[in-house]
C-alpha cells in the first residue's frame, strides 16, 4: 500500500558552509524523495530554541540553539514514500562517527554537533516542523 509523507529537513550551517547542498539534495532526489519546497535562511537563537523545544531539558540545548542559528540553513520539504523512515535512513546515525557507511552524516558529518543535516522523526513533529518553517 503506498504511504506518501512529507517531512522536514533542514542542511545545517555546517555543510552550507562547505558548500554541500547541491550533493546532500541530490542524494534525497536520487533516493525517491522530492524537494516539494527549499529555502536559505538564517534564524535567530529564539527560533531556533523554539524549534528544538523538544530537547530543552539536555544538557546541550544551549549550545544546539546557537548553532543552528550561527549561519545560513537550507530548509526543505521533502515528499515520498515512507518519506520520514527514508529521510532518516539517507542521514544515518545523530553522532557521524556511529553513522552507517555512505549515508550523509557518515559522508559529511563533522561531530554530533555539526552533523549536517536534521529530519523530523514521526509524522507529528514532520507536521510541526514543516508548519515552523513554511507556514503561510
Ligand atoms: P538533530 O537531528 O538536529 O536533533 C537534535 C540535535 O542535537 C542532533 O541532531 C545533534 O546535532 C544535537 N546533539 C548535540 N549533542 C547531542 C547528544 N549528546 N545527543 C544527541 N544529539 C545531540
């Protein structure tokens, strides 16, 4: 049965940076995935504490919140079957070091920190997410 989704993904300061989108985008349209919507921007430290609000209480909150907001994101909707499992599957493990080999954390990944990439990780915060950056 098909299970068409949508889900979020964002490219981090850190692989903006070193000039990767086009690779990591094509690594998602090469693997079923379609960028429904993209966009370059820069968010304050407030956005994105609010974005990450999940994780307030870890202890790396802080510093997580300053460098998302520390340079230009790309961030996109991404739509396919089964999209937020295969999303998930292309980035690999949060920590680059524990990342399966060639998917994008394992590729581009510098530390868990500057991981290169974010995917939502259920259907309600793919919602959520989405609505946080695309909301009309
Ligand atoms: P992301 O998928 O964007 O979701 C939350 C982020 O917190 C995660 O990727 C990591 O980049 C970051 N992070 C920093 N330290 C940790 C940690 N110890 N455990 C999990 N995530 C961490």
């Amino acid at each position: 049965m098909s299970n068409q989704e949508q889900t979020l993904s964002i490219i981090k300061p850190d692989a903006v940076e070193r000039n990767l989108v086009d690779e990591i985008k094509k690594i998602f349209t090469s693997n079923n995935l379609k960028i429904k919507e993209s966009k370059k921007i820069q968010i304050s430290k407030e956005e994105a504490a609010e974005f990450y609000k999940v994780h307030q209480s870890k202890p790396f909150y802080e510093h997580l919140c300053s460098y998302l907001s520390s340079g230009p994101i790309v961030a996109m909707i991404l739509e396919g079957e089964n999209a937020i499992l295969q999303n998930r599957k292309l980035m690999g493990a949060t920590d680059p070091k524990k990342a399966e080999e060639n998917t994008i954390r394992s590729l581009y990944g510098i530390s868990i920190d500057k991981n290169s990439v974010h995917g939502s990780d259920s259907n309600e915060n793919a919602k959520k997410e989405i609505n946080f950056f695309f909301k009309n």
